[in-house]
RNA sequence: GGCGAUGUAGCUCAGCGGGAGAGCCCCUGCCUUACACGCAGGUUGUCGCAGGUUCAAACCCUGCCGUCGUCACCA
C-alpha cells in the first residue's frame, strides 16, 4: 500500500509512469497491513457529517468458543451494509462485542474440570469464577482477531461484554425495575430442570426430540376391593414408571362414559401401598390409551396444572442431580432416573402390577446445552411475567416499527409471541449476573435492590445472604442494543445512534433474541431497537447439512482466509446470500470471489501498465465516444441496481451486478476496445481513454469497495488521482446525464455481430493466424451503419476477421459466403473451404425450428381477439416488434440453409 | 397435529404475470502485448404433478406428491 504523500506525487508530477502491481493476486500481502491502516486512521468510527446516523449492534458471539462460517456470513453481510451506509455519508456505527452465555461457557469450564478430575463445587464459587474469565478472555481474543481478519470494520473503541461493569449495571437496574413494575416475580413452579447443569430452564431452552421409549401398562388395585370389568383393578399407560412415587391420583376425562362411575374411588399405588383417588379431569383424552392417567403433579407440566385444579399435594421424588430421593422406597434412592424407570418396571413385574410393556417412541424434552433429557422439576424460581411486554412488541410490529427481511419469518415472530408465557430466568449457575436479590436471614425479608445491601429494608439487620442463582444470559443479551450504547445513564451515544438501524442475525435465535430485545427495549426506552431485522439464512454443507463438529464438515472462516482472503470469502458470501435461503458451501466455493479479487487485481495491473508516459487529464463529457458513453451508462445503471439491492438486504443482487459489471461490461468488452485505441498513437486520444479507464476503475473500487473490501482499497492507493481510503470515499451516485439508451443500443448491436462472426470462426475451427474476408449487411441504413462503418478496424480485431465491407445496400455480391444473422443484420463469411456443411446445417435448422415455434407462439397471441383487446397496448407492440423479429430470422435461416446446401 | 419454506439445466441457485437465466460442471478451440484464477465459442430444461384464474402463468389461486424447517403437554 502506498503512503499517500507517494500518491499525491503521482498525481502532480504531470505525465505519469508505469505503476507496476505484483504479478499474482495475493491478499495476504496487503489485507493486513491495510486493516491496521484503517484502524490507525479512525475511520470505523461515526463521522458526523449532519445525515441519518446508520447504527448496527454486532450480535455478540459466545465465549465459548471461536468463529464459525454463520459467524462469518452474519458479520461480513454487516460489514457490507455498514461500508455502503458509511460511504453514503451517513454517521455509521457498528458495535461490537461478546456475550457471556452463561451456562455454554459454565459447560466448557466444567468439561476441562472433568477432564482434571474436578467439580465446579471442589474449586468452590470463586475460583471457578477465575478459571471461567480466564477461558473467557482466551476465547474473546480469538474471536476478536477473526474479526478482525475477516475484515469487519467495527468501532473497536466501544466493544462491550455482557457481564462488563456497565452493562451488569443495566441488568441489575432492568431486573429491579420489572420487580417494582411487578413483572419479575419469585415463585415455586414446575420448571424445565437438566440434572447434569444443574439449573433450571426456559421453555425454549429445551430441544424436543423423538427419543425411542416404552409404555408402560401398570395396573392399579381398588382400595376397597371394587370390581370393575370384571376387574378388581384398573390399567394405567406411562412412559415413565419411576414417578408413580410422585403419583397423588389418576384421572379420568368428565365426560368419559366409561368411567363415570369409579371417579372418587380410591386405588392402592402398588410399591408404596398408599391410596390415591380417581378424579376427573377434562384434559385427559378419552381415545388415548386406557382414558386414564396417572397424575404426578412434580414431574409432569399438564399433571401439575391438573393438580392444581384439583387441590392436590405435589409430592417431589427426585433430587436436584436427578437421582430418586427419600420419598422412593429406599432400593431405587439414589438411582438416575433412567436406570430407575426400569428396575421400577421390574418391581412391577414381580408384583403382577405390570400388564404389559410396548415400544413406544415420542417426543422428550432435551437441555439445548447438553443434550441430556430434561426432568420437569418443582423449584422456587424467578420468573418475568411476559404477557404485558409481549403486547407491546406485537403492537410495535403491528404499527410497522420493526421490519422483517424477508416478512415471512414475521409469522414466527408473532405466533410465539401470541402464545407467550412466562420467563424462567433463574439459572443454578455460577457464571453470569448475580441475581440482585438479599434475603434477611433474621425477618426473611427479600431486599430487591442495584446496589448490594448491607442493611435489611425491613427489620435493619445485617444478617444477610444473595441470591445464589445467576441470570439466564438472555436477561444480558435482551438488552445488548441500548445497553452497549451506555443505557440506563442518558449517554450522547443512546442520543444519537439509538434506535440502531438494522439486526442482521440468524433465524434460530428470533425467539431467545430478536423478540425479546424488542420486548425489553419497548418497556425501557418505549422504542423499537432496531427498524430492520434482516433474518439470514444458514450456512449448510453441499448436502444441506448444517455444519457441526461432529459431522466434521465444518468450514473454518479463517482457513478460507488464509487460501482465498478475505475479500474473496465476503464477495462469494454475499454472491450466495439470496435472501431468506440457507447457503450451501464448500471450500471450493469460495473459487467464485478468488477468481473475481484475481480479475479485478489483473485488470488493474494491465491499466497501470499502460500508463507510461500518459498525462492524466479531465474528463469531459462532450469529448466521450460512443464506447465511453456506453460504458458510463453501464457502470451507471450498476451504481443503481447496487444501491437499490443493498438498501433492500439483495446482497446477491448486489453482488451479481457488480460481478457482471466488471467482468463483462469493462474487462470483456471496454478494455479489450480499449486496447485497439491505445494503439492509435494519438497521444492526446490515449491520455484521454487512459484517464476515463482510470475514472472508471477509481469508481468502480468505490462501487465494489462494501463487497470486496481489501483489495478495493490496496488498489485505491496505487490509483493516480485518489486521496484517502475509499472505505472513507463517497459512494458513486447515479446521475442522470451519463444515461445512453443510443448508445448503448448501437454498442449491443456491434457486440452482436462481432458474437456472429465469433461463433462462425469457433464452428469451423478456424486457426487464429487465418482471417475471414466479411461482408455485413445491414438491414437498414442509418446509424448503426455508420457505427459500424466507423469501427471496421475494431470488429476487424474483436471478431478475428480480415477485410471487412459494410453493405447497407443490399448489393454486395455474397456468392459462397458462410452466413449468419442476428437482429437487423446478415454477416457472410468467405470461408467455403473449411466449411462443415454436416455440422452446420442442423445448427441452422434448429435455429430456424426455434423461430418458427417462437413465431408461431406470437401467432396465436396476435390472432387472439381477447389479446388485442385485453393487453396493454406495449404488450401487444412488442408482440409485432417480435413477430416481424422471427419472420426476419425465418426467412434469414431459411436462405442461409439454401447456401449450405448448395456447397 | 399447527404453521412456514422449498421443488427451475448434471450441481448450487437467481428470476416471480408477457421472448427460460447465472455461477460451477461438461465439450471444442486458443498461452491473442492484464489475468490459463484466463479468452472465445458451444451443449444441456414437459420451470414437481393436476386443476383453476387470466387475453397471457415458471410466476397468482386450489389440491396432491417430495424435501426441509419450526412450534406443540397428549400419559
């Protein structure tokens, strides 16, 4: 990268040098340095020029580990947005940061402890604590440098962690608030309970999964000796034998004929011997099973509500690590639940209670963490009551304050939230925030306060003792938009960068995440926090597969970086990107923006070269030929497609626009005309095609600098003329007088002749040393005749040919020649002798087949009154256009198959 | 079971009311004064199936089939 002193030396030095790039493309030369530059110089940070400010919250990744490809597609999509809206002149601020994840990290700590032998409870709550922040400060520099290398151009100067002084301050300020709005509240509940972390957990903390099981058929003697059915028992189904223990009745559904006469009859749980009434209750299906249910109101979510109604006791049969506790008879104490089920189905057997046992699979509660199934478990635990700021969030959304893209995933968002329910946010962890809670150990007082208590509120001892329990880390992260920008104090950062702009984030955590930052920013700073919430999609493996480490088709960012760069990795991420769809990737993909960062570096280098000896001067519109127009027009018309799909989340739009851009329109076409003309050696027509050559890629670095973001800039500063860094340059705008519809229609013209003229040369095989003689007739006089005139050199070089005659008279003797036609012209080459008649009839004939079904099509629409009356007046215009079109190839085909033939 | 997405060239996907597209792959020539990570040319499709709406449907509607995702307390 060349200081800029260098290149203002460039600039004023008058006639130019050749400015020489390194023959091979090689991001890890400059990526780098230039990231350092840029951090050097400040310019991730807001500049305030009096626009909009564009603000994005970076989602924090886990410290539990390092940066996965979703990491990578998330940030680099962000990274795109951000630099388009900094380059449009917006202030722009991106946040970065990380996230505690509490009970994640808590596993990793607990995993290495493990492995040492050890439990959290042997290093006892502090130094566990130590060993966790050591793990979290090792894994947020990893992630940090990943950042980094992938190129995000975050403002490093305000990244926050969750469990930082100040934002530990606005969970502790945000749960005292909820309890004073009593909205948070403590209270014994059956709550989703994983014996192995040792906590309890949300609803959606919990992934169900069809696990294989049995049912168990048990039967359950009357007390008092009835006989029902010719029984003296009845038959009760169960998945889980081992909570009978826990049982306090069996149901029956009111309304089940069946049953109606045994409901207040008691029965003798067998094991225990202890006696248990049927009720009724109407959540019990009649079809299922036997239409009786054991009910275990401290081991089941709907026996609890059942319970509940009917005023029953709810009796708890295992213990916080999921081992049956001193309720059970004393042979299962102590045993895991799982091993117990079966040595109670066992006890069954033998007792002649057990009727029958059936493979049965359904859907179990599994710890999103851990993976071990979840035991429903009666605890005292804080909950947020969500109802009231569940409301909210739908109103916002239903008023058009939050967007999302794409608008389908709106349905998820609106549904849970619907059916909301309360929040379990107590963990029985070590790591995360502290819940701000002192119990008097004197009067029982809860003390709710921000600040510690030393002093009970109620009766002044000072015997007292925190809360245990730690937050779930979502009661952290709900808040990340406002508290990293220094919520609850009123910091000149909440006042100008919130609301922030846009969420770009993965559709699996709308639920933990996006819904519940909209809840808690609604009820504390009564805004939305954020307009856009751009959802994207997953990245997969070729086979659709989601990348894990198990399967071990994981794609490491960094690896990519380090064999394709950066830059390559961001352009093919958001070539593939198209909105709404998960990405499908292997390490080959990333070829596609290799390949591109390559052409763009080699087109470069070639113009550089020839600046030797040019003096770089004005462009200026009037002096521009018809090429320069049509290829301002192109860029132009870029710019705009560029602009609208960035603006609208297209980022493969986005992409494919500026990949067909320069690749096609500028490298294919522009330079290669481009070449002929410096060969003029008219020095004043040379430094005025060199100079837009060098207005054309400075603007287009501009253009492309969002998506490839290195090597734009590594290039910016070899180009004369260029000041700064273009991540600070503006972006290119679209402007009404480079528009050129002419001239663009005569250069597509031009290209399709020359397309001709090619595809005759590649089907006869033609050496490259021979020229073909052409004659090309135009249909027309006018001026795409004179266009083409004008240029005979240059479709004499582009299409290989020799001498060229440009007969718009229809009278040029074209005997023998091998034809070939396209929209208002006929070329003929002379090339009888190394024509393959065999091969190029067919071709013709399907050529000619196509325009005859083509005609035909538009036959029938022309012919159809209901079209002619019915269709926009264009769309039945165009039909004629077309079929005079097909006419015009028929006839064309038709003749050009007589002349093969007469070969 | 509810909801949603998706089915377009061998692969990955754009297009979403008026002439079937891209990239990769494949085939044929070319090391043409940047790029072989290249240049030029070419092949490839009952746009899942069946109905309907419309002058016109890959595109809108309905049903079906396939795939995937999500939510859901049925013992």
């Amino acid at each position: 990268m060349l200081r800029i002193a260098e290149r203002v030396a460039f600039r004023v030095g008058g006639v130019m040098k050749s400015i020489e790039l390194e023959k091979v493309y090689n991001p890890k030369e400059f990526e780098g340095k230039i990231y350092s530059a840029w951090v050097d110089s400040g310019c991730f940070k807001p500049v305030d020029k009096g626009g909009e400010p564009f603000t994005v919250v970076m989602p924090p990744p886990n410290v539990t580990g390092i940066l996965h490809m979703g990491h990578a597609l998330n940030n680099m999509l962000q990274d795109t947005l951000i630099r388009y809206h900094r380059m449009t002149g917006r202030p722009t601020l991106w946040v970065p940061g990380t996230d505690h994840a509490g009970i994640a990290t808590q596993n990793v700590v607990e995993r290495q402890l493990a492995r040492e032998g050890l439990k959290r409870q042997d290093l006892g709550r502090e130094k566990f604590l130590e060993r966790t922040w050591e793990v979290k400060e090792r894994h947020h520099d990893i992630i940090v440098k990943q950042l980094k290398t992938i190129g995000c151009s975050c403002d490093w100067s305000r990244e926050r962690f969750t469990m930082d002084e100040g934002l530990s301050r606005a969970v502790k300020e945000t749960f005292v608030t909820l309890y004073n709005r009593g909205l948070v509240y403590k209270g014994e509940y059956l709550v989703n309970y994983c014996p192995h972390c040792g906590t309890a957990l949300a609803d959606d903390e919990v992934e169900h999964q069809t696990d294989a099981g049995h049912l168990w058929h048990v039967n359950y003697p009357f007390a008092d000796g009835t006989v029902f059915n010719g029984k003296n028992y009845i038959t009760v189904a169960t998945t889980r034998p081992e909570t009978m223990f826990g049982d306090v009745a069996v149901a029956v559904n009111p309304d089940d004929e069946r049953y109606k006469s045994i409901v207040g009859k008691k029965l003798i749980l067998p094991l225990v011997n202890r006696e248990i009434p049927i009720i009724a209750d109407s959540f019990v299906g009649i079809e299922f099973g036997t239409g009786m249910v054991k009910i275990t109101p401290a081991h089941d979510p709907n026996d609890w509500e059942c319970g509940k109604r009917h005023g029953l006791e709810a009796i708890n049969i295992l213990n916080p690590d999921g081992t049956l506790n001193d309720v059970c008879p004393t042979e299962f104490r102590g045993l895991p639940a799982e091993e117990a089920r079966f040595r109670v189905a066992d006890a069954l057997s033998d007792g002649g209670f057990l009727l029958k046992t059936e493979d049965y699979t359904h859907e179990v509660g599994h710890c999103y963490r851990c993976g071990t199934t979840v035991e429903p478990y009666l605890s005292k635990q804080w909950f947020v009551k969500m109802k009231p700021l569940a409301e909210k969030a739908l109103s916002a959304w239903r008023a058009g304050e939050v967007r999302f893209y794409p608008k389908r995933w709106e349905n998820t968002y609106s549904s849970w939230l619907e059916n909301i329910r309360d929040w379990c946010i107590s963990r029985q962890l070590w790591w995360g925030h502290r819940i701000p809670v002192w119990y008097c150990q004197k009067c029982g007082h809860m003390n709710v306060s921000v600040d510690e208590v030393h002093e009970c509120e109620s009766c002044g001892s000072t015997d007292l003792k925190q809360d245990p329990d730690v937050l779930d880390t979502w009661f952290s992260s709900w808040l990340w938009p406002f508290s990293t920008l220094g919520w609850p104090d009123e910091t000149s950062d909440m006042k100008r960068f919130f609301p922030t702009s846009a969420l770009v984030t993965a559709y699996d955590i709308i639920f933990f995440w996006v819904s519940r930052m909209i809840m808690a920013s609604l009820e504390f700073t009564g805004k939305a926090p954020f307009r856009d919430i751009y959802i994207t999609g997953l990245v997969r493996d070729k086979q659709g597969r989601k990348m894990s480490k198990s399967l071990g088709n994981g794609i490491d960012p960094i690896e990519v970086v380090e064999l394709y760069g950066s830059d390559a990795m961001k352009f093919t991420l958001c070539y593939l990107a198209a909105q709404g769809q998960d990405v499908l990737i292997d390490m080959d993909s990333f070829r596609l923006g290799s390949r591109f960062a390559n052409k763009i570096w080699n087109a470069t280098r070639f113009l550089l070269m020839n600046l030797e000896g040019r003096n770089l001067v004005p462009v200026e519109r009037e002096s521009l030929s018809v090429f320069d127009k049509w290829i301002y027009d192109s860029l132009n018309r870029n710019i705009m497609t560029v602009r609208h799909a960035v603006e609208n989340y297209k980022f493969n739009e986005a992409a494919a626009a500026i990949y067909d851009f320069f690749w096609n329109d500028f490298c294919d076409w522009y330079v290669e005309i481009a070449k002929q003309r410096l060969r003029s050696g008219d020095d004043a027509e040379c430094d005025r095609l060199a100079s837009i050559l060098m207005d054309i890629l400075r603007e287009s670095m501009a253009m492309m600098h969002p998506f490839l973001s290195f090597v734009t800039e590594e290039i910016w500063s070899r180009l004369p003329g260029t000041e700064g860094f273009v991540i600070s340059s503006s972006y290119p705008v679209w402007r009404e007088e480079r528009e050129a519809p002419a001239e663009r229609s005569l250069v597509e013209s031009l290209q399709s002749i020359v397309r001709s003229v090619r595809g005759i040369r590649a089907e006869m095989g033609l050496p490259a040393d021979v020229k073909m003689r052409l004659v090309v007739r135009l249909d027309r006089k006018g001026e795409v005749a004179e266009f083409v005139k004008s240029n005979k050199n240059l479709l004499g070089t582009l299409a290989g040919s020799g001498e060229i005659l440009v007969d718009d008279e229809g009278t040029a003797d074209v005997a023998g020649a091998f034809p070939a036609s396209g929209a208002g012209y006929e070329v003929f080459a002379f090339v009888r002798d190394v024509v393959n008649v065999e091969k190029e009839i067919p071709r013709l004939e399907k050529e000619l087949k196509k325009a005859e079904d083509d005609l035909a099509a538009t036959l029938r629409k022309l012919s159809n009154p209901a079209f002619l009356s019915g269709a926009k007046a264009e769309a039945v215009e165009k039909e004629r256009r077309k079929q005079a079109e097909f006419e015009e190839k028929i006839s064309k085909a038709r003749a050009h198959i007589e002349v093969l033939k007469s070969f």
